[in-house]
C-alpha cells in the first residue's frame, strides 16, 4: 500500500505549528498585492511525522545496510558529527555577525584549511564550494583565470579521460572551456600517446581522476603531469577518490596543481539522499591569489595576552565568489570532528583498509565475474555484469538481484570504457563478515543468472516497489501532486 | 577509528590477495611519494572530540546569545523540533541520490513533495530538486536563459536590489561567455523600485533578475515588470525569499518565468552561511531547459503508483559536456527539512508566521522613526526588513549595539557606496517587544552621542 502523498492527508483547518499572538500593536496590511489563495496543505504535527518517518522506512541507508556504490564512499557517518554540527554556538551563527563574536568558528575553519592543505600538499584551500562538481567549477575557473591573468588567452582545451565523471566534461564546457577526450590504454592508465598529441599551445588543463574511476592508480602519473606541464597546461585532480589516498600519497606532491576535496565522501559528512555535499579545493602555490574569497585568515597576530583575530581576507587575483556567504559551514563541522577522531595515522589507515576491503572482495569476484582491467586496484574495483553463456542477463539484472538479498547494489553502467560495468566500492567501514556475505551472494546470483535467468530479470520482487516505468515517467511528466500529466 | 578489522581478519583478508602486508597493496605510487608523514595532531576519542568542539562552540555568541536584528540573506527563525527529527533519520540522512528507485522510495517522494510544495509556494508549474543556495539558483537562471536563446540574446538586467552577493556569483559563473550585464552598476538608481529598469530591456535581453522582497527589503508588483520583459522576448526572473509568500503575491501570478530563491528561511538553521537551500521552480514550457534533478511519478511493474528520477536525459552525467550545468549533489537533506517545515505550518501556519514578521517589523520601524536623526530610507512597502538611515557610522552603532548584547542590522555601506550610513535591519517572529525595544532604546543612546 503505497503512502499518501501530503495533499491526499490535507484536510481543511489542520495546523502543525502554531506562533505567539502578535506582542506589538498591529499594522496595518497594505492594501494591494495581498495573497489570497494559498494552496498549501493542511495537517497535524502527527500527520507529518508519520508520513515523513513512513516514507523513511520505504528507503534503503547506510545506517539499515552495506552500500557498496562505486565512487561514491559509502562509509560510516558518525553518528557524533550530528551533535557537534548542532552546539548552539555552532548552528545559530549568523554568517555577517562581527567577526569578533565568531572567533571559535573562525579558529575551525582556519585549522580545516590547514588540514586539507597538509592532506593534499597544497599552499591554498577555499572551503566555498558547495560539492563536488561546485568544486571542480571552482578548479577550473581558477586554472582558466591563471592563463588569463598571463594573458595566454588561446588556451582553451581541456582534457579529459574517456574513463573520468560526467560532472568533468560538464564543468569544463560551464566554464567556457573545449573538452577534448582521451582514451585510457590497455591497463587503465591515461595512455600517453594520445596526451602527448593534444599537448600543444591551447592546452589549458588536464582533469585527472586519480585512482581513476576503474579503481585503478595511474602509474603514469608523473609522466602524466610533467607532459602536461610542459605544455604550459595545469592538472586538476577530482578528488572524489581521495579515501584511497589519505596519508597514501599527497596529491599536491605529484604535481597535481588544484584538486576538490569531497568531505561527503572521504571525510564522513551523511550524502542525505542527494546533498547537501561540500567541495573545498586546494591549489598549489601560483594558484593561491586566484582562490574565491573570501579565506580565513589571521587579521591581527596575536601575543602574550591576546589570541591572534581570525577574519577574512580575499585573495588578489580571486575569481570571485562561488556562492554565498562561507561554504557549508554545517559540513565543516562534521568533516572537522572525523579528522580530530581519526589523527594523522587514523587516516593513513582509512585508505589502507578501504584499499585493503576492495582487493579482498575483487580477490573473491575474480573467478565468477569478469574483470577488464585486472591489477591490484585502490579503494574501488569495476567487473563486468554480463557473461557470453548467459544470454540477455544485464549488470542492471544482477543489480536489482542484489536488492532480494537486502544489499544495495553497486554503482552500474559506470565507467562508460566497460561494458555492463558493475563499480564497487566496499569502503574501510565494513567488516569482513559483511564482505563475505556480500561476495557469497553475487557468486549465487552468477549462478541464478546461469540456471535461472528469470529470477534476475524479475528481480526485485522484496523491495517496497518493483521496476519503476522510466519511459512513462518522462512521456507523461507528472512533477508536482495535482498535475496528472503536465505536457499531454 | 570506525575501522572493524581485527588483526586475524586483517591477515586472512591478506592471504586471500595473495600479498603479505598492507603496504604490498600500493605499488603503484610512486615511491619518493609513498606514505607521507602527516603533520596533523594524534587522535583523540569521541569525548575528547566533543569537548573540543564544544569550547570551539561556546567562543561564538550567536542569535540564541545576542538579540538579531540581522538578516541580508540569511534569517534567524523558528524551527518546529519536528523538522530536525524527521532530517535525522538515518533512512534519510545516509541513503544515496536515489538512483535505484526501487531502494529509495522515501527520498523520491519526498522530493516530489517538495516539488509540489515550493510549486504551490511560488505559483510556478514545476520546480527542480534545489540547488546549493539562493545565489546559485539565479546563476543556473541566468545559464539557463542564455541557453534557451541559444547565445543570441546577450543581456542580462540584474536589479541593484538584488543581493550583492548573487550578482557577484552570478558575474563568477559566467567568465566564459559573451553575457552583458547591466542595471546594477553606477546607472542603477537604488531608490526607484523597478520602473528604472524598464528602459534597460530590449530585444537583446535574454533575463532580467529581480528581488522579492528585494535586497532592502521592499515588496514591488513586478507584473508590469513582466509585461515589457516578455514584449520584448526576454524572461523574468524573481529571487524570493518563501516566508514573505505567506503574505504577497507569488511572482508566479505576476508573470514570473523563473523562481528562485534562498530557501534557509524554511526551517533550516542559520548555520554560519551553510548548507541552505537553492529553490528554483519555472513555467513547464521551460521544464527540459532547467538545470537539477527531478522526481517524477510514474508506476512500476506490479502496477503500483511508484517515483522516479525523471528527464536525466538533460544532466551531466548522460549529457556531459553538452548539458548546460554540471550540478550533482544538491541540497536533499535541506529541501527535506523545508518540506516537513512547510508540512508542519500548512496554509495557515504561513500566513500566521508571515504577518506575524510583518508586524513587528512594522513595529520597529515605527519606533526608529521616532528617535532623532534616524529615518526610514524609503517610504515603499516592505517585509520583515528595511533600511534605516543613521546619524553615524553603522559599525559604531552596531559596536555599541553589541555591548548591550544586540546583533545590529547589515552595514549597506560595504556594497553600496551610496549607502554609507545605511542599516538594513530585520525583524521576524524570534524578535520579542522587549527586544525591539531595547533595540530602539540603545539606538536613541547612539543618536545623543
């Protein structure tokens, strides 16, 4: 029995939340431009929390079940980072208060700067952007505004990996650039040939995913930046994979010269069915004077007596700002609280053992499902989800198979360079007793798909609906309650 | 921390690789690179972390210490206990972008309701998944106009009166293309309300953007607004802040083709600036230009009423470089607790809150105009914000509004030159008549010297 929706549970004269009777004298309301009607539905305080906690229920989380999607870091969000988040002088800052009455805030974003400059090896980090892809827009503008500001106005192309996120090609075309895709060789590696014929005098970037979206670390990668650099390109690095890499490598060390970090993903802070995310970014030392403002700085250095005052400053060369007021602060906060917990050590060994899960479950995959590129992988590992001898099953079949067993599925048809690419991503939060369920139960599915390929096509038959008609969805286009069908 | 492994899993898991130890899995980085020291201090436990945070937290004094009297952007409301609890959910709170339809039921019609809320809310037909915040939503608007002329119009009408910081972001997002934007520079003219830019709109035009309340807090009808916009074949494009539609006009009944607006004022605490929420809704002819995720309602295959993410087909992650944003994640959670808030008031809840902001402000600024040498700036119906004259430097007053614990109005000052001596003050229901009052008597104090 499918949930209401709210205007269905409306009825006339319900109210949730009531205010305080006016304890001033009334005004009067002007006498045009008054709304009349106002449509809005109409419940008890209850109505509500049943609807919205029932509608929790229809949903699959990470706090319910393992959640391997590839590239996206799964992992266990603590449940303290929602506690700090929420201390009273943290949530009901007003974001243009004096910054004399916001030291403590200041003092945690100035050290969350630090932190993500020594992590990466960068000499700059604006915490602004709101989420990955604002990251890499970010990153991008900044690397266009470096080549401007040289007047070296004919670089305009960036490359991409055929294996990179959709969001790379998406922002570079956003940021007025010219995309030029590269193919990946036979191991996965950025194949330098074909870089090598693009580095020429409108090369502007390169956009690197390093470990790439096959999971894999590039082992080029030096070679990579120097032939890009010496065409008089920079190299952005999308840091959506950074959880193989904490206290691994420093990306800022390999000459990667400005890279988003994804603290939804590395750094713990909840997905939330779809954001809010955050996307600071780090540059290397030419970049810094092109970073948004404004930054967190010391203003007045401190002595004896007196701390040092923390306040803004705005980089010279900035390319603006990406948004308003100072990022989100609310995210900082949790990130901030899963780095003080885990200590410079407590991260190396976060990318050991997501490194470590991931080759553990390819270890126990490789015999049943096919791997393209098969080597030691990072934090994540792409199979394919399809076999020659049994006909018409798909990776979206084995998917939502998965779902009769209780498990999410991996991230499917992604990478575009596999065919029916199965993305998995374990994460370091997962024990071993859960990975060996997990692997035991898709060598099954190889099974089912083998003998009883039907299981697979019905699948799911548990899950709250089963397979949702996409082509009605966008043919009738029904995106609001009320407005059967909005184009017919 | 949060790593399960025991050391015999740990080496079981080792042999099964086939490698000996943890550093055997990172051949592949270069060595001279491999294992940095990271300079970053130790760890500490859950307690030791929480008592960190807490001495960072109380070193602040914020709208629970200190009378607000500030806004600009961001608004100090009442948020039900209802609105956290439901956010909190770890169904809610740690699920995915719900790309499995079949696992994410809850998050996709809850983005459906938001969609048919912030719809009803704004007048519009359709409204996107949100974006990251008020200012980003009028740029993708402007992105979104550009597109749909395909290049060909190149003007863009920002209203001075459109926050500052929206017309910096939307300047930031634009580098690459030809776009002209006009209206906001030296030949704005501040006071008027939107007849000044009716002359700035031509066949060139591809958007003009404007405020509802606008940046000082004034409330316009934009329909005449919309009339000359569209005669000339432009688009218009209202930023709003949703507490005011409690009590206006939704720019949808004005002619709106555009929506957007900074969404924190629903239920979302203030956060120091963040995460907030970008609403966006437009007119459905516009519905495959629009940037952002989309829930739409379909049915599944026993049948059953069932959501979905719809029209994927304009977005990056099939379009890549031809879609016109690159945006992913938005803001779920936030457009989330908006929706439960929006839930929670209802019809009646909205207009009760919106008048009720609308009184004390009132209120206030009556009060103020009672002292000498202060003034109100403009003489135009406005919302819960408006714009004070004073006889000194804001930050003076406002250091010794700070002394009698009062947070003091936003310096106009700093964004417009014209403005030195300006205080853009808000008042909305957390704003009691002891405070006002106060408020007005600490100003008088100010006004004597």
């Amino acid at each position: 029995m499918a949930e209401p929706l709210l205007c269905d549970l409306s009825a006339p004269g319900r109210q949730g939340v009531r205010f305080p009777e006016p304890d001033v004298p009334l005004s009067s309301l002007p006498t045009e431009l008054l709304r009349q009607e106002l449509p809005m539905p109409e419940l008890s305080e209850m109505d509500v929390v049943r609807h919205f906690t029932r509608l929790s229920q229809l949903n699959y989380s990470i706090d319910t079940g393992y959640y391997p999607l590839g590239s996206c870091t799964m992992k266990y969000n603590p449940k303290v980072n929602e506690e700090t988040a929420r201390l009273p002088g943290f949530a009901w800052a007003h974001p243009l208060q004096p910054i004399e009455t916001v030291q403590g805030i200041l003092v945690l974003m100035h050290q969350m700067q630090e932190w993500l400059k020594e992590i990466g090896g960068f000499a700059g980090v604006t915490l602004q952007p709101a989420a990955g892809a604002h990251g890499e827009l970010t990153g991008v503008l900044i690397i266009r505004a470096y080549h401007q500001s040289r007047n070296d106005t004919k670089r305009d192309k960036i490359l991409i990996p055929d294996s990179a996120h959709g969001t790379n090609p998406a922002t570079s075309a956003m940021s007025g650039m010219r995309v030029v895709e590269l193919k990946s060789d036979s191991r996965g590696n950025v194949d330098l040939q074909a870089l090598k014929a693009e580095c020429d005098d409108t090369l502007a970037g390169l956009m690197l995913t390093n470990p790439n979206t096959l999971g894999l670390f590039d082992e080029n990668v030096e070679e990579v930046v120097r032939l890009v650099h010496e065409a008089g390109g920079l190299v952005y690095g999308d840091g959506a994979n950074m959880n193989a890499l904490l206290g691994v490598v420093r990306p800022g060390d390999l000459g990667i010269d400005v890279l988003h970090y994804n603290l939804h993903k590395t750094f713990s802070t909840p997905h939330g069915g779809g954001g809010p995310g955050a996307g600071p970014v780090g540059v290397c030392s030419k970049l810094v004077d092109f970073l948004p403002g404004p930054l967190v700085d010391v203003i007045e250095e401190g002595d004896d007596e007196m701390p040092p005052l923390y306040g803004f400053i705005d980089p010279p060369k900035s390319i603006g700002r990406v948004k308003s007021f100072h990022g989100h602060f609310g995210m900082i906060v949790r990130a901030y609280t899963y780095m003080l917990m885990n200590g410079g050590n407590g991260l190396r060994k976060v990318a050991e053992f997501a490194v470590l899960n991931a080759n553990y479950l390819l270890a126990r995959l490789r015999d049943t499902y096919h791997v393209p590129y098969d080597r030691i992988c990072m934090h994540e590992f792409v199979m394919e989800g399809r076999w020659d001898d049994a006909p018409g099953v798909q990776a979206l079949d084995i998917s939502k198979r998965l779902m009769d067993y209780k498990f999410h599925p991996p991230t499917n048809y992604f990478p575009l360079i596999v065919h029916e690419a199965l993305m998995i991503e374990p994460t370091e939060t997962e024990n071993k007793e859960t990975l060996d369920a997990f692997a035991d139960v898709l060598i099954k599915i190889a099974e089912e798909a083998h003998n009883e390929p039907q299981l697979l096509k019905e699948a799911p038959h548990i899950t709250p609906v089963g397979r949702v008609d996409e082509v009605k969805a966008a043919k009738d286009l029904a995106l609001c309650c009320g407005v059967a069908a909005l184009e017919k | 921390m949060f790593i399960p492994h025991t050391d015999a899993d740990r080496e079981a898991m080792l042999r099964t690789i086939g490698v000996n130890k943890l550093e055997d899995l990172f051949q592949a980085i270069p060595a001279g690179h491999r294992f940095p020291k990271l300079d970053l201090p130790p760890a500490i436990t859950e307690m030791e972390a929480v008592g960190e945070l807490q001495g960072l937290a109380m070193a602040n004094e914020t709208s629970r210490d200190l009378a607000c009297f500030l806004g600009a952007g961001a608004y100090n409301h009442f948020v039900p206990a209802a609105v956290d609890a439901i956010i909190r959910r770890g169904e809610f709170m740690t699920a995915y972008t719900p790309y499995q339809p079949e696992l994410a039921q809850g998050t996709l019609q809850a983005i459906f309701e938001y969609q048919s809320l912030v719809a009803a809310l704004t007048g519009m037909e359709v409204c996107n998944a949100s974006h990251y915040d008020g200012a980003t939503a009028v740029a993708e608007a402007v992105n979104m106009a550009y597109a749909n002329f395909r290049g060909k119009r190149s003007k863009v009408v920002l209203s001075p009166a459109l926050n500052p910081q929206y017309r910096q972001v939307v300047r930031t997002y634009t580098p690459g293309s030809n776009i002209l934007f006009v209206g906001d520079g030296r030949e704005g003219n501040l006071q008027s309300g939107p007849q000044s830019l009716f002359s700035l709109i031509d066949n060139n035009t591809a958007l003009v953007v404007v405020q509802y309340p606008d940046f000082f807090g004034r409330v316009y009808d934009y329909t005449e607004l919309a009339r000359i916009t569209h005669e000339a074949g432009a688009l218009l494009c209202v930023s709003i802040n949703p507490i005011a539609l409690g009590l206006f006009t939704p720019p949808g009944y004005m002619g709106a083709d555009i929506v957007t607006g900074e969404g924190q004022p629903l239920g979302i605490p203030l956060s120091f600036g963040g995460p907030y929420l970008g609403l966006f809704a437009t007119r459905k002819e516009y519905v495959r230009k629009m940037s952002g995720r989309l829930a739409g309602e379909s049915v599944d295959n026993r049948g059953q009423r069932a959501y979905v993410l719809t029209l994927t087909a304009r977005e990056q992650h099939i379009r890549r470089e031809r879609a016109t944003s690159n945006i992913c994640t938005n803001q779920g959670l936030m457009a989330l607790a908006s929706a439960v808030y929006m839930s929670l008031l209802g019809e009646h809840g909205l207009r009760q809150l919106a008048q009720l902001n609308y009184h004390k402000a009132h209120y206030a600024a009556k009060q103020i105009t009672s002292i000498p040498g202060y003034s109100l700036w403009s003489k135009d119906t406005f919302f819960n914000e408006f714009v004070v004259v004073c006889p000194d430097p804001v930050s003076d007053i406002n250091d010794h509004l700070l002394d009698h614990n009062i947070l003091g109005g936003y310096d106009l000052g700093q964004d417009y030159p014209d403005l030195a001596n300006h205080m853009l003050v808000a008042v909305t229901e957390m704003n009691t008549r002891d405070e006002i009052d106060t408020f007005i008597e600490v100003l008088s104090e100010v006004s004597h010297g």
